[in-house]
C-alpha cells in the first residue's frame, strides 16, 4: 500500500490546528472559584488569658476537597525586596510546615512594584497562589472580582477573634462589609531620628508632642543644604496622613470620591514650600541613587515602619531612636495603618491548608512573636507575648512605646475601592508629585487630577455593578 | 531586489510529481517544523488570542466579556473645540498657546494621546541621532590608526552590558548633587540640571541613556559595512579630484545604504517599544506613580500599555493599544520601505 505523503497544504492546515488548539488553551478562563458551603466542624481548643490568646490546637475549616493522603503543596506570594527578608520570613513558614507536617509550603516571591504583575499573571496562566499577600490597595479591587475567597465562614468556624486584632486592622483587610483577609501584621510609619545629628545642631530631639512646624523651625538651623545636609526626608510618602491631620478632607467616607479641599491644598503649598524656599527638604531627585538618605546621614530624620528595625540595627553607624509620627499643621496626629492583608485565592485547590497557613501567620501567638522577635513586622495582634518579644527584640529602638502610646490616632489609609489604584497612582499622587517637583501650584494641578480620578473610580464603580450582573 | 527561482520552481509543475521530489520537500518541512510550530503556537496564537481580548473587557481575574470596539473608541474619542481659541482670556492674563491647545483637544483618553506624543518625541529624536553617532564612530574607528582594535572594544563595550544596569549607572550620573555630569557641567559655570526630576529633561536623558547604549550596536553594523566598501572606488573617485565629502556622499553613502535602511527601520521599530529605561527610572522614583517619571514626562506608549495590563487590570485596553502599536510600526516600516526602499542600491544587483 503506498504511503500518503504529508502535502505542504496539510502540513499548514495540521500547523494551523495545533495554533489553534494552543489560542483556545489561552482562552480558557481561570479556575473558577471554589464556594464554601461545607457544613462546619470546629475541633479546636483555645485558652485566653486576659490580652494573651494561647491556641494549641487547629480547627478544621470548612473547604471543598476531601483530605488527600500525605503532605499537601501550596503556594503562597510574598514580596520581598532584599534576600535577607527572604530569609526572615522563611524561618517561620519553616515553623509553620514543623507544626503542619501535613502541608508543604512554597513560597514564591518578587519586589513589591512587581507583585501585582506576578500575582495576576500566575493566576491568568491558572496557577494563582493558593495563599497571598495583598497591597491594602488591591484588597477591595481583588475582592469585588472574586480573586478572594471570603474568610467569614473560616472565621466564624474557627477560634479567630477579630477583636483580638488591633485597631485598623481588620478594617484595612474589609471590603463591602466582608472580610476577604486578615493582617498578618499592623503597622504606621513612625519618626526615626539621628541623634548626632541633633546633638550636633544643639537641637532637642524630637518628642511626642512634637510637630509639623516645630521641625520646619528645627530645619532651618539644623540643614546645610550646600552640603546636603537636611532635617527631613521622606515625609511625602505620609502625606495622606498629614494631609488628615491638616484638618483636611482627603477622601469622601466611603473612599468613592477624592475631594482635597482647601486645608489639603494648603498643606500641599506648605510641603512645596519646604524644598523650594525652606531647604530642610531634599528636592525631588537630589537624593536619588544614592541609597537611604537617613541612613547614610543625609537627613536628620526620616518616616519609616517596623519593617526597617533590622536593617537599621545592621547599617546604621549612629544613634537613633524613634518616637511618634509629628503632630500635622491642623495641631493634632493623624497615623495611617497600614499592614499586610493575608488572603485566600478564590482559585486555590486547597482552601482549607490555605486558610491554616493564613491563620497562623495572622493569630497564631507563636508566628506573632516569632515575627515581633526577628525584627521584621510588629504584631497583628493583642497578645502580650507577641508585644513582650517585639520590645525586647534587639532590633527593636529606643523611643518605640512611643509609637505604641501614639497608636490610639490610628485610622485605615483610606477605604480603598475598585479603581483607586488607577486613580491614586496614575492620576492624584502624579499631580501632588508635579506640586512638591514645583511645577506648578496645588490650585493649578490638584482640582483637574481630581475631577480626573474621580472619574475613573466612577467607571470602575461601574464595572463591578456589571461583573455583579454577568 | 530580484529574487532568483529556485531550482524546483524552475522545473515547473512536473518535479513535483517525482517522490523524490516529495521527500526532499517533507524533508525540509521537518527541518523547518520546529521553528514553524514554535512560530504559530507562541507568536501568532497569542497575537490572535491578545486580539480577541481586545474587543473584551478583561481583568485577568474574571472571564473576559465581550464589548465590541469600545476599548478602540476610547482611545480614539477626541472632543475637538473648534471655538476654544476664541475665548477670551481671564483678565490682566494672556492665553498661551498651551492653554489655547488644551482647550481645543479633548481626548476622552488623554494619557493615550501623552503616550504616543512621548514615544514620538524620543523617536523622532533617538532614531536620527543615534544614526548619525553610530555612523560617525564607526568612520572614526575604520582609520588606520594604532590600539584601534582598543578603541573598537572600549566603543562595544556598553551594548553588552544589561540595559538596567546601565540605567541605573545613569541615576548616579545625572543626580543633581553627586552626579558627575552635573559636576562636569556646574564645573564649567553652567546651573544645577535636575535630568531626571525636571519633565522637560528626562526625556533628553533617557534619549542620552538610549545613545550610550545603544550606539555600539549600530557602530558594527556600520562599521562591517564600510569594510566591505572596495578602496578602489575610492581610490579612482580621488584620481578623478573628488574630495573626502564628494567621496563620502557619493561612495560611502550609496554604498552603506542597505544598512542605513536596515538601521532606521530596525530604530524606529525598537524606539516605539521603548520600555526598560523608563521603567527603571520611574521605579527608581520610589514609588508606583513615579514609572511614569515626573509629570508623566516618561509615560511612552508601551508603558502605559503596561500599567492598564498588570497594574489596573484593564487587559482588553492594553491588548487594544498593543494591536493598534502593531498597525502603527507596520504602517511606518510601509511607509519608509515606499520612501527609502527604492534609493536603497544592493551592489550585487551590479
């Protein structure tokens, strides 16, 4: 029988198919989210002693898949930006996987301005992360398209307290009234300062009740700007949080509307002010490239969180301490929480180990202060272990109660809806940026930035209602 | 450019009904096979995949949903003010030109419209300079001079280096305060430049950052093409009295035109999907608003297209601006083909 030979018209047709066949593999849609509606059985035991919650054994949550036999892998995305807090945060993952020999963890990491990239194109491709870190700005975006599974039902089913948390917290981790994550820890940025520096300039260091203006005064005498010598670093980075304490108005309640009425404006021209005319802070681009500023004793003072304790410990050759975020121009604090909402993928195949590796890194007393101890995040919680272990952590500085006294002032950064991502860093803060850069005045490029934004939140608004209906 | 027919086609219809014929041919389809495959399954499946999703509204997260040509509309939607430059401007204060223009063009998506005017700057600006800077390098380094193959590897140096690399190499040159450029330039009198904080010059230095290290590249191309220029042509031109720019006008130029379109079409081409330099630099910012470099000013095309894919989840739009980047190089390489590609002379074609 005489074989058939492959013309070159069929040749292109098979390749053209098998084209076509890997277009259509494309097209699939990510997994679908798994429901939890598996009746719930709770095993665990909890002792609490006055602030102090002891959890010694799991609950078993409510999930969708039988038990499989032997250790189960999942994923879980983190970001980091130096391999040292890699590490850090591999220790107690370690932990976690010596108490849940059952369940292997791996954990796969980018920088924090590549996350989201990583994240949704892990999940476009079908292998979203079974556990994830979320911005706080993602989390109502994330949410509102059931990229989220909702915690509540995990929540109620197990020993987790939201009022074990602090406050903010749970808040920052919400969206539409759900709870879709949960903080593995809280933070605020806090005021560290050169005590050489101060020393040197004669000037009293900073306190509590120091303000805004009080360092603007301070400033002048202490910088040199010929020698690159200034007061302040990087208070733009907490300008949501004096713009507040301004005594202005941000954002509407809900977080759907940028307003940035006149005190906001003021205090934008004020922060001009302070690079242009003032000289106590670097101009933008005059310290860029050249590392941390604060660290290599270019500014007397910077705004930085916990997450910085163990760096400094390690680089800084000088004395330092901390003390609270400085009161704004409106004469009273204003802190930002922030934090790391810890989430379940609404695509994991294993819900249930998912959402122990979520709890235990969020309320578990032991990764609490395992976090506390090594330096890397303060606690998410109450539990005065987990509070004993920060302070008494080397890493941890002079001046922190402080920052723990100033927390009664805390309140979420905003409540972040669908759309602000898009409206807050493509549009608003690159207009306040074009103010503090002096391009222009805050009357001039502030309102059209905001019609702008307001816009898009209004159009992503309008997006999640069809999603809603689809 | 005449193309020769290959034996087979010569031989007409009747070679193809030899088996041997049919062998040779399933023979180099095999051979071709992995790169064809290869080509269909990761080229133009996503390219046809990438254009369904841009007739969709898609987050990555849910199903895409089909909206027709809306992601086109709004990147084409443009409210055009006829009046605007009649207006009457506020007391005591005259309009500018800008303020006439901004009145005028309304674009419903105005960060579109600043992308694709970025892009254009640096090509317009990139493309030409670094043509003539690669030319001039590589004429220099052709004399018969000594340590020339020194020279020659000092000039290539840059290109293989990683373009991140060099960037933030480029974030210490120009700083302001620490910078050796400024120091350079504050040296001989002149003021304090902010490259890469001041909107009106980030652009010019990413254009600077592109020339160091790009110019290399197009150095060798040039240079290998001015090597293989017979020194006799010039030689007879210079018995005939012509001078060193008849000679290169007439010889060097006609002669290097093959690699002069390849260059600028190839320019052109990379310079539309400028990304890493500005992404680097906006990053280098500190934070998410600063990619797009102060006021914007870096916000090119491809960055933008970026920025709606994976950090505003608007997949479909950016898929949009990716088909209509597509139309956009096509159509310029058209166009410099029907322009350049006639004045171009293959000196095999005798």
């Amino acid at each position: 029988m005489a074989s058939k030979k492959l013309s070159r018209r069929d040749f292109l047709r098979l390749s053209a198919l098998a084209a076509a066949g890997a277009a259509l593999a494309g097209c699939c849609p990510t997994a679908e989210p798994t429901t939890v509606e598996k009746e719930v059985v709770v095993t665990q035991v909890v002792e609490k002693e006055g602030e102090k919650v002891v959890v010694t054994v799991m609950a078993e949550a409510p999930g969708t898949e039988p038990e499989p036999e032997g250790p189960v892998d999942i994923f879980m995305s983190t970001w980091t930006n130096t391999p040292e807090e890699f590490e850090t945060n591999m220790i107690i993952i370690d932990k976690f996987m010596e108490i849940n020999p059952d369940i292997n963890v791996n954990v796969i990491y980018s920088t924090w301005n590549e996350y989201p990239a990583k994240v949704q194109t892990l999940a476009a491709g079908g292998n979203a992360p079974d556990v994830m870190w979320v911005i706080t700005m993602d989390v109502g975006d994330w949410a509102a398209r059931n990229f989220l599974v909702n915690l509540e039902p995990y929540i109620d089913a197990t020993d987790v307290n939201l009022d074990d948390y602090l406050g903010g917290g749970v808040d920052m981790c919400s969206f539409d009234g759900t709870v879709w994550t949960l903080p593995r820890d809280i933070a605020s940025r806090m005021l560290w300062y050169n005590k050489d520096m101060f020393d040197a300039a004669g000037l009293p260091y900073p306190t509590m009740d120091t303000t805004l203006a009080d360092l603007r005064e301070q400033g002048l005498e202490l910088s040199d700007p010929a020698n690159n010598i200034l007061m302040i670093w990087n208070y733009n980075w907490e300008l949501r949080a004096f713009l507040k304490s301004s005594g202005g108005q941000f954002m509407n309640e809900g977080g759907t509307e940028f307003i940035m009425n006149q005190p906001v404006l003021d205090t934008l021209t004020w922060f001009q002010a302070l690079q242009w005319e003032d000289h106590v802070m670097p101009q933008p681009g005059d310290l860029e490239g050249i590392g941390d500023p604060f660290n290599n004793q270019n500014c007397a003072t910077a705004l930085r969180g916990a997450w910085m304790f163990s760096y400094y410990m390690d680089n800084a050759e000088f004395p330092y301490a901390v003390t609270a975020m400085p009161k704004g121009l409106g004469g009273f604090r204003a802190i930002d929480v922030y934090g790391l909402p810890t989430g379940v993928s609404s695509a994991s195949r294993h819900p249930d180990q998912a959402w122990k590796l979520v709890r235990f890194l969020t309320y578990d007393v032991i990764a609490q202060t395992m976090q506390a101890d090594l330096g890397i995040a303060q606690p998410a919680i109450k539990a005065q272990e987990a509070w004993d272990a920060w302070f008494a952590s080397p890493a941890t500085p002079e001046g922190a109660q402080d920052f723990v006294d100033s927390y009664a002032d805390g309140s979420p950064q905003l409540p972040f809806v669908p759309g602000t991502r898009e409206a807050w860093s493509g549009v608003v803060e690159v207009a306040i940026n074009s103010v503090l850069n002096n391009e222009g005045s805050a009357e001039e490029l502030i309102p059209p930035a905001v019609e702008e934004a307001n816009g898009i939140l209004a159009q992503a608004a309008e997006t999640i209602e069809r999603l809603k209906e689809r | 450019m005449r193309f020769e027919k290959s034996p087979a086609t010569r031989l007409g219809k009747g070679f193809w009904r030899s088996r041997l014929a049919r062998r040779e041919a399933l023979t180099a389809y095999a051979f071709i096979s992995p790169w064809v495959i290869g080509f269909l399954l990761f080229t133009i499946g996503p390219m046809i995949f990438s254009l369904y999703i841009s007739f969709t509204d898609w987050d990555i997260m849910t199903a895409p949903y089909f909206v027709g040509l809306e992601n086109y509309r709004e990147m084409f939607s443009i409210d055009l003010d006829w009046n605007a430059g009649g207006e009457p401007a506020p007391e005591g204060e005259a309009l500018t030109f800008k303020d006439r223009w901004d009145a005028f063009w309304q674009p419903e998506d105005d960060k579109y419209w600043l992308s694709m005017w970025n892009t254009l700057y640096y090509t317009v600006l990139s493309v030409p300079l670094g043509f003539v800077i690669s030319l001039a390098f590589a004429m220099l380094l052709n004399q018969r001079v000594r340590g020339l193959s020194t020279y020659r590897a000092i000039f290539t140096l840059p290109t293989i280096l990683p373009l991140v690399a060099s960037t933030l190499v480029f974030v210490w040159l120009l700083n302001p305060n620490f910078g050796l450029i400024n120091a350079v330039i504050q040296g001989l009198g002149g003021p304090k430049m902010r490259f890469l904080s001041d909107a009106k010059l980030t652009k010019p230095s990413v254009i600077l950052i592109t020339l160091w290290t790009g110019v290399g590249n197009g150095m060798i191309i040039f240079l290998a093409g001015l090597q293989s220029i017979p020194e006799e042509l010039y030689d007879s031109a210079a018995m005939d009295g012509a001078g060193r720019w008849a000679r290169f006008r007439h010889i060097t130029i006609p002669m290097l035109s093959p690699i002069i379109f390849f260059q600028i079409t190839m320019g052109i081409i990379g310079s539309f999907q400028v990304f890493q330099q500005a992404y680097v630099l906006g990053f280098a910012g500190g934070t998410q608003s600063s990619l797009g470099g102060p006021a914007n000013s870096l916000l090119f095309y491809v960055l933008l297209l970026y920025q709606r894919a994976f950090l505003w989840l608007q997949m479909g739009r950016a898929s949009a601006m990716a088909w209509i980047l597509f139309i956009i190089v096509v159509a310029v390489t058209l166009v410099q083909f029907k322009v350049l590609g006639s004045r171009v002379y293959y000196a095999a074609e005798g």
